[in-house]
C-alpha cells in the first residue's frame, strides 16, 4: 500500500490531488501498454523458471564447470541466467569458499562458451546460457 502525506487538506485540495494522481496513472499505463508492445517484437527464448533445480546436494562433488554442464542439461535449448544456475548450484549443494560465487559462475559459463560446449543468447538485456540439444555442424560441445 501506498502512502501519500496529505497533511491538512481541503475537500477541494484532496480532489484535485485525486484528480491529479488519476492523471499519474493514466501516463503510467500508456507507457507500460507502449513497453508490452516493443517487447511483443522481441523474439521468444524460453527462460526456465528457477523451480526446475535439482535435489540437494545433486552437485555437491561437482567442480563448478561440471555442475553449470550437469544444470543446463537438464533442461536443453532452454536460456538460464547467470543468477538462476548459481542459485541452483548452491542449492545443489556444490561446495565453494568463493567470495563472490556468482561471479565465478559467470567466468566459468563465459569459459564454456569460448570453448563452444554451450550457447548464450540475449532476452531483454539479459544473458541466457543455453545447452543446445543438437551439436552444430562446426562442433561445438569440444570438451564434453
């Protein structure tokens, strides 16, 4: 709920300031009708729900690198970011001393990619990983 100091007002004051705040969230909405719309051009990439992790401690002897390639396996051609395989890997039960763990999942995802053993694609300013289901035709997936 949203609180507005209205202090001492008048009838006529706290009509106008209801006046005045319809006005607000009419703006708001047109702009969020013209956000939807540029979005609709976008090209669909499925983005996993972090719901989909595994049991704990299913990464728990894992290194970081096998437990990002065990994660996204599990659901192929499906975009996850950075944020969601870190958290699934910690609920996973992977074992780090890492500071910044999330940073060190973005570097190893960034590694796997140069190695061409997965994919990433952009969604509305985010970064996907993906696991591609099929290997392309220049082989990528060399070290797995």
């Amino acid at each position: 709920m949203v609180y507005i100091h209205v202090g001492i007002m008048t009838r006529n004051e706290l009509i106008a300031k209801k006046q005045e705040l319809k006005a607000q969230a009419e703006v708001l909405e047109r702009k969020i009708m013209a956000i939807d719309e540029v979005l609709s051009l976008f090209p669909d990439i499925q983005i996993a729900e972090p719901a989909a992790i595994s049991a704990p401690g299913s990464y728990a002897d894992m290194t970081v690198a096998d437990g990002v390639r065990a994660y996204l396996r599990q659901r192929p051609d499906v975009g996850q970011s950075v944020k969601d395989i870190t958290v699934a890997l910690q609920k996973g039960g992977i074992k780090t001393v890492a500071r910044d763990f999330k940073n060190v999942v973005s570097l190893t995802l960034l590694r796997l990619e140069k190695q061409r053993e997965i994919v990433s694609s952009k969604k509305a300013g985010r970064r996907l990983f993906i696991w591609p289901s099929e290997p392309a035709e220049d082989g990528y997936r060399n070290g797995s």
